[in-house]
C-alpha cells in the first residue's frame, strides 16, 4: 500500500469517528442556536480540523510497508490522535452551555466552567446539585432578600468573581418566575423599528414557528460571544424560542 493511499484511509476514517462525536455534540451539549451563542461552533472546528490533519499528516510522512518499526510507529500515531481528540471532547465538555438562566430582567447563558468549583453542594433543590449532561435547561435566580447577601454578591460580580446566575444556591425552576419574566419583557415593537434587517429576521421566524406578534414580547439573553433575543409568551412567560439578534443595539 502506498503512504497516499494510507494516508487516505487514515483520513476516511477520522472523518468518520470525529463526523460521529460532532453529530452527538450537537444533538446534546451544543444545539446550534446555543453552540453560535457560545462560540462553540469554533471550538468544535479546531477539534475537529485538528484531529482530522494530525493523524493522517503524520501517517503519510512515516509510512513505509518495508520499515520493521511501521506497526510501532502507527500505534504511536493512533495514541497521539486519540489523546487529542479526548482533550478537545473534554475542553468542550467543561465549555457546554448547561443553564438558559432568568436572572432579574434578562437570561444569562451559563456555561459547565462558569459555576465555581464546590458550589454544587451549596444547592438547595437536589435537580440541581450536579450540572446537566444533555443540553441547556431554563431556569431562574430568586433573588436574595437579605441586603448583606446582596451586596456580597454584587461585590463578586464586580471583583470579577461568581454572578448570581451562577450559584446554584439560588436556583429554582424557571416557572416559578415565568410571570415575573412576563411582567420584565419588552415588546416585540422595540425590535421591529430597529431596521429592516432586523424586523425581517423576526417576522420570519415568528411566521416559521406560528407565533402571534402580538402574544410575543422579548428578553436579552446574554452570551459568552453572542448575545441573543429570547421570545416569551405576553401573558405567561413561558420560553417561546431564541432568536439570533442583538436585543442591545438600538
């Protein structure tokens, strides 16, 4: 066999196993609308075109049917490439979106690293003392009402440590404060008059996902790269789907 043709195989079949472990990423830690939000897309393409080149680069320079060390060599290779490929899965694992979180008056995208190490156990409800495995859910923050919780709180967020969105001590599920949500969202009119870019954008996924304009009103929902639009039910506040706007730009 030649080294393009093993080269090739190579390939074929790291095309193969990395088409498979992307396809189970997407499906689960990464949907699309979140993966773009996180600035997973990237991530799972540098995995991805990594791994892809490494192995069957470096099978076309050793390969040689007569050298007695091939088998060794190979094994070396396949070691090197599974290493990264693991490295890659578990940088992705630590970086999935995980909470859609209603906090206040916008949603927080909390990704798997953002919630400080040992604050598990901190958690009141027991659904969310271990993070979830197979996607983002949405929940919410009940704010403290005590003033000196409060305001060591604030003191982290502004010395750059955990946000409230963050601490899973004041989780609860997000119906219990869908109607506050309700209450906080914006009409969709603010969207709308932005340009017609915009307005275009959502009136073709409100028309997609039959939603009625005027039973819809929006939430931003901040991101580790891009921010998003939220749409909620007027009247109950239940999540009606993301839209991919900027709900800041004016």
């Amino acid at each position: 066999m030649s080294r393009w043709k093993a080269c090739a195989i190579h390939l074929g079949i790291s095309l193969l196993v990395i088409s498979v472990l992307v396809g189970i990423m997407a499906l689960t830690w990464y949907p699309p609308i979140y993966a773009w939000a996180m600035g997973g897309l990237g991530l799972i393409m540098i995995l991805a075109s990594v791994d892809a080149c490494l192995g069957p680069l470096l099978t076309l320079i050793v390969w040689n049917v007569d050298k007695p060390s091939l088998r060794f060599d190979m094994a070396v290779i396949v070691c090197l490439q599974v290493m990264g490929l693991w490295y890659g899965v578990y940088t992705a694992f630590l970086a999935r979106p995980i909470y859609q979180v209603f906090a206040v008056n916008q949603f927080d995208l909390v990704a798997a690293v953002d919630v400080p190490e040992g604050e598990l156990e901190n958690a009141i409800r027991q659904e969310f003392k271990s993070l979830p495995l197979t996607g983002p859910e949405i929940i919410a923050v009940q704010m403290p009402t005590d003033p000196a919780e409060r305001r060591k709180l604030l003191f982290s967020s502004v010395q750059g440590g955990a946000d409230l969105a963050q601490l899973p001590h004041y989780y609860v599920p997000y119906a219990e404060l869908a109607p506050e949500a309700a209450r906080k969202a914006k009409p969709l009119d603010a969207l709308t008059q932005r340009d017609a870019a915009t307005r275009d954008k959502l009136s073709a996924y409100l028309s997609s996902h039959d939603l009625d304009p005027a039973k819809v009103k929006f939430l931003p929902m901040r991101a580790k790269a891009h921010d998003q639009t939220v749409l909620v039910d007027a009247d109950t506040g239940a999540v009606l789907g993301i839209v991919n706007i900027d709900p800041w730009v004016q």
